[in-house]
C-alpha cells in the first residue's frame, strides 16, 4: 500500500500594524488560494518547500493531496472567516486518513482572534490525528511557539534572507520526516526563545550575529549530532507575545538525542543574545542618504546605485505608496533613475486612460493612512508621459521564487523626463529584475534605481549594483521600532527596555 501524504501551503506574514487588509482574494498572491490539483500545478517545480515535499512525494511513490495552497503578500491581520476556509479543507483531507502532513507555513502569520495562525494549524491536525506525523517549514522571520513545537514532529527554517533556500528547507523537513516513518531516525525537537526585538535591516545572514549564528548552525547539521539546527530572527512587525529571537533543533533520539538539541539550540540563542546591541540599526537622515546616493552614482558610471526605500515594504506589511523618498530623489534632481514599484491602482487607471505617449498629471500615491503609526496619506503631485502599459504579469527567473508567476496587476510606467516609475495595481516585493525587465526598462543601464523593498532586493539586484544606500522615509516597516505602539509584546524586551 502506498503511504498517503498531505502536503499544504498557509502562509502570511502579518504586520499587525498594516493598514493593508489580508482579505480571502489576497492569498495566491492576488488571484486567491489554491484548492487541491490547482494547489500543486501553482507550486510544483518552483523554489518553495512545497516543492520539495511534492518531489519527495513523488519520489516515494505516495498518494499525495494538496487540499489548500494559500500565500498572500504580508498586510495586517486575517479575519477568522478567512483562516476557516484555508484550514477547514487540509483538516477535512487529514480526516480522511494519512500517514504523515507535510507542511509549508509562514511563523508570523496573526488572526484576528489568535496570535500563533501556525500553531493553532498543527494543534487542530494533532486534534484530528493525535500521533500525525508533522513536518513543518518556518520562514526567518518566525515568532516561534510552544504550542507549534509541541504539536510538530520536525520544525526547520529558512537560513538565507532573501530566502533563497525554500527548497532546500523544505526538502530537509521533508526527508527527516521520512526517514522517521522509515524507522531510521526519531527525530526529538528542543526550542529556546529570547526578549529580543532585532531590526530586519540587520536580520540577514550575510551580516552581524546572524552570520556566525546560521554558520554555525550549517556546521552542526553536518556535523550529524542533530538532524536539524534553525534560528528564526523573528518578525517585530508583528505585535504578539510569541514575537522575539528564537531557535529550534531536531535531534535524534537514536543518536544524540534531546541533549545535543538543547546545547546547539542554547548556543545559538547566546550569540544572538550576547550581541543583542548589533541588531539595533539606526538609520541617518533622508536627505543625507539620498545625496550620498546621488554623489556615489555621480562618481562611478557603469552600474547602478540602488536606493532602498525601507520604511515601507509591501514584502513585510507596507502599504507600498508612501511618496517620501521619492519625492526626494525628485527635489535633489537625480538623474536617470528607475523606480519600483508604486502601487496606486488610481493612477493606473488614469495613466491607462491617457495612454501610451500621452501626458499626464498625477496625485501619485500617498493614498493609505496609516492610524497605528499616526502617519496620513500625502500623495505627490508629478506630471510625465506615459511610457508602457502592461498586465503586470512575469516569472521570476532570479534567485528567489525562481518559476512563480507574479501578478502586479494592470501596470504602467511614468516617465517625468529623469525618473521612470513602475506603478502597479497591486503590491509586489521586488525582488526580481523582472519587476523592470516586463514593462520594457533595462536596469542595468540606469544610473540609479529605487526600489521599495528592505531586504530582498537583495536577490536580484545585489548582483547588479555598484553601491547600495538605505533611504529612511516613513511606513510600517520602518527600522525604528519606537514608532510602534506595542501591547502584546512580553515585556521587558530589547532595545524597548532597558536589559
Ligand atoms: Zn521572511
């Protein structure tokens, strides 16, 4: 008898102080969930731990199911309606009798009435099947729970930020699971988690603490006194208890066991803890970081100079048409600089109706208040011709999601003569070339580029430029974490208390 597996994807990373609502048609990216075949066609052959649990399906010659994949930018808080209708068909496809889950979760996705979305996933599987088999993959940016640990069999997460790994995590997940129905490995998990609040700008592993923690966790997997090492360093846009540095270890029981797990898993917390102060990121003036922008491209043709509007990206709850930064690139008159994107389905709409070659004069942005952070919408005012229409659609061919579809909506470009600006109906993480390439703009010959992203730009655009400045303009992902009026936050935590 071939084995049954249930593979699923629910993921969403919830900044709870998003003025973006999170509704069912969100997820898929904007073309809403994926239900059953349609939730494998969407994610199979693409970098996503999904992926890798379809291949070793496959692999295995399992009956595989894919009751739900649902992925949706990060915004504010799912309602409960929503979350029902992603969990109710991979709950039905467990009642119907598996061997082992197989699943692909975010780790700070919020309910409207739950802080822990994936905790509240495996508990309710464990409810259904209490000795189910579970193996779990956890973006980077995980708020880790006692209540997701206890009720999963094997947690690993992503080590690379942009998460370029989806694949590989999942395929570790996967495999240890495996292996553990096989008989060969009993796999035994050990958590620890720290009050510590570390700013994105300086999560990634190419830098700081993260750097030495991820190495050394690569470095025990190999090892093979654990099967598994992650560090999940947390996403503090998202105001629960659950939400600080965190660390997970899957040992073997027939090997090192718990012991092994608990070292490796404490190790890595006391790095992270004891240069706490290194992930504190403090950003210069706006003004100043656009003029050494402007004077870096000014100096040294060739590639471009990439301006990184970080306060407000739509990859981790940004409204995505906050016009700060831009408006200073405009008054400080830089020259040949592609912008992306702005979403503002409005101008869109009014770009489309003047059309291609046409002039045009815009409220550009600025259309989203933002209440939690006390910021008010304040469109730019910009005049330019229209330069291309497209229907937003690409795949990524970069390192990160390399094969998913992209769906920015009908999209169009501003050309004010200096500055092209991509403005799209929906919002879109550009991590990709192709958030240019698509719309006919070449970044490689421009002077300058601005991207509204924190992070993972760094997939795509790393590679391609000359220096990199990050622009502080305003938004619910900025850096500074005082601007957040915090509630459910443990306290005390750092840097907000004294520690
Ligand atoms: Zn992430």
């Amino acid at each position: 008898m071939p084995r049954r597996y249930v593979i699923a994807l629910i993921k969403h990373e919830t900044n709870t102080f998003s003025p973006i609502p999170t509704p069912l048609s969100a997820f898929g990216h904007g073309n809403g969930p994926a239900f059953g075949a349609a939730a494998r066609e969407r994610f199979a052959c693409t970098n996503t731990p999904m992926a890798a649990y379809l291949d070793i399906g496959e692999r295995e010659r399992a009956e595989v199911v894919t009751p739900v994949a649902a992925e949706a930018w990060p915004s504010t808080k799912t309602s409960r309606a929503t979350f029902e209708q992603l969990i109710g068909p991979l709950e039905d496809a467990v009642r119907g009798g598996c061997d082992a889950v197989f699943l692909d979760l975010h780790g700070a996705m919020v309910i409207e009435d739950c802080d822990d979305a994936q905790g509240e996933i495996v508990r309710r599987l464990r409810r259904v099947a209490p000795k189910l088999p579970i193996a779990v993959t956890l973006d980077y940016h995980t708020n880790l729970s006692s209540e997701l640990v206890d009720n999963a069999t094997v947690i690993t997460g992503y080590k690379t930020y942009p998460h370029v790994d989806m694949y590989d995590v999942g395929k570790l997940a996967g495999e240890i699971l495996v292996r553990a129905l096989n008989g060969e490995v009993e796999p035994v998990m050990a958590w620890g988690w720290r009050p510590l609040l570390a700013s994105i700008m300086r999560h990634a592993p190419d830098d700081g603490p993260s750097r030495d923690i991820v190495r050394y966790a690569r470095e025990m997997e190999s090892s093979g006194r654990v099967l598994a090492a992650t560090f999940l360093a947390s996403f503090p846009h998202a105001d629960t208890p659950n939400t600080g540095v965190s660390a997970v270890v899957v040992g073997d029981r027939k090997r090192d066991g718990i012991e092994a797990a608990k070292e490796i898993c404490d190790k890595m917390l006391e790095i992270a803890w004891k240069r706490r102060a290194e992930y504190t990121f403090v950003a210069p003036p706006l003004a100043e970081s656009v003029a050494r922008a402007k004077a870096l491209g000014e100096g040294a043709p060739g590639r471009p100079v990439l301006l990184i509007d970080h306060c407000d990206n739509c990859g981790s709850g940004g409204a995505q048409d906050v016009m700060a930064v831009v408006a200073e690139v405009l008054r400080q008159q830089l020259d040949d600089v592609a912008i992306a994107p702005i979403r503002d389905p409005e101008s869109v709409a009014q770009m489309i109706a003047a059309g291609v070659g046409n002039e045009v004069a815009l409220e550009l942005g600025g259309k989203t208040d933002m209440p939690s952070i006390d910021l008010q919408a304040k469109p730019l005012h910009i005049r330019g011709r229209v330069r291309t229409i497209t229907d937003g659609e690409f795949t990524v061919t970069g390192p990160m999601y390399t094969g998913l579809a992209m769906h920015l909506g009908r999209t169009a470009v501003l050309d004010t003569g200096k500055v092209e600006i991509v403005v799209t109906e929906r919002a879109h993480e550009p991590m990709d070339v192709g958030v240019f390439t698509h719309c006919g703009i070449d970044p490689l010959r421009k002077k300058f580029i601005m991207l509204k992203s924190r992070i993972h730009y760094r997939a795509g655009f790393k590679p391609i430029a000359s220096h990199i400045v990050e622009c502080a303009g305003a938004g619910v992902t900025n850096a500074d974490l005082s601007v957040y009026r915090y509630q459910k936050l443990r306290r005390p935590i750092w840097p907000l208390d004294p520690l």
